[in-house]
C-alpha cells in the first residue's frame, strides 16, 4: 500500500491518481475509451444464429428433395 500524494484525487478499486493539484495525469480510460462504437454482443450472436437457421434450413430443404425424388 502507498501513501497518497498530497492535494490529488484518487479514484478506483485499486486506487490511482487521477489529478493532482487539479491537473489529470496521463489519459483517464473515460475519455480515451470509444463508448459510442462498441460491439453489441446481442446482435452478434442474433447474427450467428441466423446464420446456423439458414444452414439447417438448406439442409432440410436437400433432405426434403431427396425424399421427394426416392418416392416418385
């Protein structure tokens, strides 16, 4: 454990100074973190998923033809 400097501001579990004497150091994950373009993992997997159905889909379909042609 270390001693916190004096006139700066600490934040975060594992505490680190962010200001001192209210100056930031060093960039702040806030606002070099790009929170408008994340992936959303909701879509991805929606994505996926329509994927695998259109798989077994076309799957299915070949099954059915040769159904189809075993009985004429």
């Amino acid at each position: 454990m270390q001693e916190v400097p004096p006139d700066s501001t600490v934040v975060g579990i594992k505490a680190r100074v962010v200001k001192i004497a209210g100056q930031r150091i060093g960039p702040s994950p806030a606002y070099t973190l790009d929170q408008i373009n994340l992936p959303d993992p909701l879509a991805q997997e929606l994505c996926r998923l329509q994927s695998r159905v259109y798989a077994n889909e076309q799957k299915l379909r070949k099954e059915e033809a040769r159904e189809r042609e075993a009985d004429e």
